[in-house]
C-alpha cells in the first residue's frame, strides 16, 4: 500500500470545482499522521494564502505570485469585513465553509467558485500579462475608483471582476472639461470573448485608454501583446 494525494469520486463534471476545493484543503491542511478523513474545520488565514499564492503560481505557471495588497483583497472578500487592517487579518482564522460553502453576500458562488474561475481565465488566456505585471487583478471597485479619481483622463487598469466568474475588467477614467473625474468600468471579458480577440489587441482597439496606471503609454506596456494584424491598415 502507498499513501496518495486526496481522491474525490464525482458523477458530473458539475461537482468538479467543489471536487477540487476538497483536494486543495486536504492537500493542504491535513496533519500527516491524521486519522482517516479528518482534517481541520478552519485555518490560519497566513496559511491560506500561502496555500492560495502555490496553487494561483502552479495552475498559471508563472512566477510571479500573490503581493501583499492581494492577499488584502481576498481577505476583505471572504470574510466579508471592509473595515480590519491588514494586520487584523493576519491573527484571523478561516472555515471551509467560508472557503467553499457559503456564498458571498450578493453574489451567487462562494468564494473558491471564484477564486477557481480567476485561476482558469489567467492560466487560459492572460498568463502572459500577469507575468508581466500589467494586470492588477485582486482589487476592488471602490479601491479602483479611489486610485483612478486623480489621475488624467484615460488612465486604466485591468481587475479580476467581482460579479462574475472568470472575467476581467478594464476601469478607466473619463475627466469631463469641468475637471470633474468618472470611473467607468467596461463589461468583464471572459476566456470566450479573449479567445475571438485577445486582450492586448482589445486594449488597442478602445481608443478612451491611454496610459496604464500609474502612468506607462499603453503602447509601451502591451505593444508586445498585440497581433500584427491591425484592422484597415494597408
């Protein structure tokens, strides 16, 4: 006999992500010498990261991992808390049910649906922008606005949507002539629409973007991601 990595048994391809939340916990949170089946109801949130930040590096093959202001995001989102510090994080513990069972407040999926949903859509069809640093990625939209508010008209940034599984989002600033400033954000691509046209040319297309945040033209950052084709050229 030999010990194995965790095995589920699932009778449709619908019980995959939750399959695959199982394995991931007790993968990583089971003690080795453990009674049968038995692994621990909640975690250090600490060592939830690191087990996030391995799995997001493996299945994406990059890297470049989680940073700190990530691991920030993803706390206030599975804990559902907008005011803790990051420190207060930190000393905090997390259930598998807030891993996997519950669903987060307005949404319709719990928070490895879209955990799992980032990791598909950045290993599919945006390794290559995340490993170049051009996607930020973990960030809400009320950061964003916050970030963007000051910045010149056209400043963008790419985020992980929070409504949808596996889509990504480009907030942009419009600044109207009265210098007054408005966040918009463009509807989430998902790995389908990537897979028609990809991101790289998508961001040339939309003639409102021009500098990436802080402040990189976007042709410097994702010149190198564009097609050579260009409509209507010639």
């Amino acid at each position: 006999q030999v010990l194995s990595l965790p095995i589920v048994v699932i009778v449709h391809g619908n019980q995959d992500n939750n399959a695959k939340a199982t394995v991931l916990w007790d993968n990583a949170f089971s003690e080795i010498d453990r009674v049968p089946f038995v692994v621990a109801e909640r975690v250090p949130w600490e060592k939830m990261c690191d087990t996030l930040n391995l799995k997001f590096m493996a299945e994406v093959q990059t890297t470049k991992g989680l940073l700190k202001e990530h691991y920030f995001f993803l706390a206030q989102k599975i804990f559902n808390d907008h005011s803790a510090s990051l420190e207060d994080f930190q000393s905090r513990s997390v259930s598998w049910a807030q891993f996997n069972k519950e669903i987060l407040p307005s949404r319709g999926f719990t928070f490895w649906q879209w955990f799992d949903g980032v990791l598909d859509l950045t290993k599919r069809c945006l390794k290559s922008y995340w490993s170049d640093r051009l996607i930020v990625g973990f960030i809400s939209k009320q950061y964003v606005c916050k970030l963007l508010s000051t910045e010149p008209d056209g400043t963008f940034l790419l985020r992980f949507s929070d409504s949808e599984i596996g889509g990504v989002t480009i907030a942009h600033v419009i600044r109207g002539k009265d210098g007054s400033s408005q966040v918009e954000n463009i509807q989430p691509f998902s790995a389908k629409d990537l897979s028609i046209r990809s991101l790289g040319d998508r961001i040339r297309d939309l003639g409102q973007l021009r500098n990436l945040y802080p402040n990189i033209p976007k042709d410097q950052a994702f010149g190198s991601h564009y097609n050579s084709e260009w409509p209507g050229a010639g």
